[in-house]
C-alpha cells in the first residue's frame, strides 16, 4: 500500500499547434494504482502551473513519469531528478522504452522503468510481485540495471478505464494555446495495427516486435463513451475500422442508448467497402476520418507496402466524398525517391480527391521501422539528429518550406469555409455559441506565433550564414 502516488506527465506543451488532449496512458496507470494507495494525484504540467517538485507531498512514496515523446528530454530529467530522495521513482512511455539504460544513467534515483504496455505489469507491482518476476520491467539493483524479459502484449481489457475523475483541469479544443470553449476527450477501444506499412513503427512494440491487433467489446467502448461528459471525443486507436462488423455494433449501441457525442477516427479507405456502415456511422455522430494516404505516387506506395495505388484511392474516394463526414488525408514529405515536384503533387491530388483537410509529417526514422536501413541504401539520403529524413536535392530547411508552401496553398478561405460548412451540417452548429466569441483570440494568437515562429527561423538561418572577411 502506497501513501500517495503521484502521477507525472513532463511536458509544458504538446509539441504542435493544436494541443488539448488528455494524457490517457498515465490516467490509465492512476486507475490501476487507486485501490493500492491512499491517495493518488495526476499532474499534468501543460494544464497545472508548478514543478514536480511542488507536487511532492511528505507522504509521497511513488512518483510516476509518462516519458512518450523525444522532446525537452533534459526538462524532463531535471524534473525526474527532482525528486525527493527516498520516493519509488517509476517511469514508462515509448520514449524511455527504447532506450532504458540512457535513462537509467541519465537520472540516478530512477528505481524502474517499465518498457511497452505498463498498465498489466503496473497492476502486478501494486500487488508487491518482486521486481525480478515482473516481465517487461527494467530495474536497478546494486548500482546497475537489470532488464527482465519482454512481456508479450495481451488482450486489451475492458476493465481499465482511465480515472478521469482525478483531472483538476477540463481538455479543450484549441490553437496556439487558446481555448476554444468545447470539451475533448479520448477513448482507447483498441491497440495494435494489422498491416504492416514499413514507414510506421507505432505497429510494433518499441523493442521491435509486432504489435497484435486487440480491441475491447463493443459494449464496454459504448459503456465509456456514455460516462464522458465531453461532446467530441477522438479515439486513439491507431486503427479503429480495422473490424467493421465490430464498428457497425458500436455504432448500433450509440444509437439504442441515444448517446450524443461527436467522434474523432483513425481510418484506412477499405471502409468504402461498406457504404451501409459508413451512413450508420454518420447518425452515430462519427464526425472526421483520419486516413492515410502518405503519398500521390505508386512507386512509395509500394515501396511502403500500403496495399493500395493512386488509382484504388480514386475508387475509394468516388464512396468516401459522398459522406458528410470531414475527411482528412494523411501525407508524408520526403519519401525517399520523390522529387519536389512529386511531393507538390499533394495539394491537386487532394483537391482532385474530395478531402476536407490534410495533414503533413515528414519522413522520420525511429527504432525498427527499418528506414535507416532504407536511408543507407539509399545514396544521396540522409537521417538528421532529429531523426528526419533529407536528402541533396531535399534538405532538411526546403523541406520546412515545403510543408508551409502546401499547408498554404492547400488551406485557403474558401478551403476552411468548407471545413466549416461541413461541420456545421454535420451536427457543429450547436459549438457556435461557445466558439464565435473566441474566434478574434484565435486569430490573433494563429497571427502572432506565426510571425514569433518566421522571426525566429529567420534568425537561426542568419546565425548560421557565415560571416564575411
């Protein structure tokens, strides 16, 4: 039994333009941890003001950290480190999985870290199994790290439930920091993903093996969504329409229970195989489709092994764009083989497509998506210290450009006015009341780090030209 666990995620920000999503992994974990300590506490410190430290009690014993991401890595240890001497310090996350031992190093008090899924071996550690018995947990004992053998991941339980019931502060939707007045909240009803695209390493565990793909029962994802009091909730499965049988339940129970929300998916386009699940998802409230496109030429979508070519988009579309669902389309820059002028194909390809909205990532290499093996066989390609994908004709700087020049071209005034058009008929009008009265602090937070953002890109490039003799 813990006196008082507390509950850390590190991060000030969320690292893009639009943050206002709750940390679901660490709300799972405090769950887990409720019935072994007398008290528990979340500190999410993009939403609290204060420091780790500040959140310190005499009574705590158990500190837990949420380390996903690879950014303001030495905040985060400094906050770790911070720590009272004597408190059980734990750490999980996809960041931290991959590469343990630097942690361990970097931050001494760090008594365990547990790598992948952590809620089974978090409920084991709650229930005093030694650490030595606990698969998937690294730990340190007499001054080094001991790393015990990999949990194989198990079916996702319906049971674990994050404990929503701890926020001090409400998630909204918003940009550049604003708030836009309307509640948001996530829902995990799956895990894994069956395909096997060879860009993507969110598939498979962070030690490299594949991920199966486990869902909870249709019942338990209705019984959730019906407790949550936001209005839009995104689902962070990586693939919810992976069983549309299992979607056309969900959607079935939404509908006999008159829950009223709005939802966010991720998608693949085979869901237009089924035009009869897609009309039902719309009167569930099913508000945006996420799907991956990633690219406008057959040569990567093979090379990425997406199963699908330019000219199955278009048939998958000629279904997709008759829904009065908000498409998003997924695209990648930088893919190695492409030229400029292919990557610039993304705007006409999408408007010839029907989307509503795109979003753009560049081509990354992380831990066993095996692109660094592509990137060396690949003359003239090259990995950044960020892990990003370049190349001679393509830097790292032109590729920047390149994603501004298509958000711009892309999202025009008449482009968001569709966007919001569609909402609106897809049920959004009754946000207008919260929303129109911030719309001018929208803007004029978009305008002014927009400009902060120019300003200093363009004083990083001048402090890099070299000075003239």
């Amino acid at each position: 039994m813990y006196d008082h666990a507390l509950c850390v995620y590190p991060y000030k920000s969320d690292g893009f333009h639009a943050g206002f999503l709750p940390p679901l992994g660490l709300e799972l974990i405090a769950s887990i941890l409720e019935p072994s300590c007398r008290s528990v506490e979340i500190a999410d410190l993009r939403k609290r003001p204060g420091r780790t430290i500040d959140f310190c009690r005499p009574e705590t014993d158990l500190v837990c950290f949420s380390v996903n991401w690879k950014r303001d890595v030495e905040f985060i240890r400094e906050e770790i480190r911070s720590v009272p001497a004597g408190t059980f310090v734990l750490l999980g996350g996809r960041h931290v999985t991959e590469d343990p031992e630097d942690w361990f190093a970097a931050c001494p008090n760090i008594d365990a870290i547990v790598r992948g899924d952590g809620e089974e071996a978090v409920e084991e550690l709650c229930k005093g199994n030694p650490l030595e018995r606990i698969t998937g947990l690294s730990f340190r004992k007499n001054g080094r790290a001991v790393h015990n053998s990999n949990r194989k991941p198990g079916c996702l339980r319906g049971d674990f439930l994050p404990a929503r019931h701890l926020r001090v502060e409400p998630y909204q939707l918003g940009l550049e920091g604003v708030e836009a007045g309307i509640l948001i909240d996530m829902v995990s009803s799956s895990r894994g993903c069956p395909f096997n695209c060879n860009f993507c390493s969110f598939s498979r565990n962070p030690w490299g093996s594949k991920r199966p793909w486990s869902a909870r029962s249709p019942e338990s994802v209705a019984d959730e969504l019906a407790q949550i009091e936001a209005p839009v909730v995104a689902f962070a499965d990586d693939l919810f329409t992976f069983d549309m049988d299992r979607v056309d339940r969900i959607c079935d129970l939404i509908l006999a229970r008159g829950i009223r929300k709005k939802y966010i998916i991720n998608a693949r386009l085979e869901i237009a195989q089924r035009p009869e699940v897609l009309r039902k998802m719309e009167k569930a409230g099913f508000l945006m489709l996420m799907l991956g496109i990633e690219s406008t030429q057959d040569k990567t979508l093979r090379s990425m092994r997406k199963g699908f070519d330019t000219a199955r988009i278009r048939e998958c579309f000629k279904v997709l764009r008759q829904s009065s669902m908000i498409l998003n389309g997924y695209f990648i820059l930088g893919n190695i083989g492409e030229s400029i002028e292919e990557m610039l194909r993304i705007v006409p390809f999408s408007r010839e497509l029907g989307l509503d909205s795109i979003a753009i990532s560049t081509l990354r290499s992380s831990p066993y998506s095996g692109l660094d093996e592509l990137v060396a066989e690949s003359p003239g390609y090259h990995i950044a210290y960020n892990g990003k994908i370049y190349s001679d004709h393509c830097s790292v700087k032109e590729l920047r450009d390149l994603h501004h020049r298509i958000y711009r071209e892309f999202y025009t005034p008449s482009q968001l006015l569709r966007i919001a058009m569609k909402g609106i008929r897809n049920g959004g009008a009754r946000f207008l009341p919260r929303v129109l009265p911030r719309l001018p602090g929208l803007a004029w937070s978009v305008a002014m780090n927009h400009r902060q953002h120019t300003q200093r890109r363009q004083a990083m490039e001048t402090a890099a030209k070299p000075t003239p003799i």
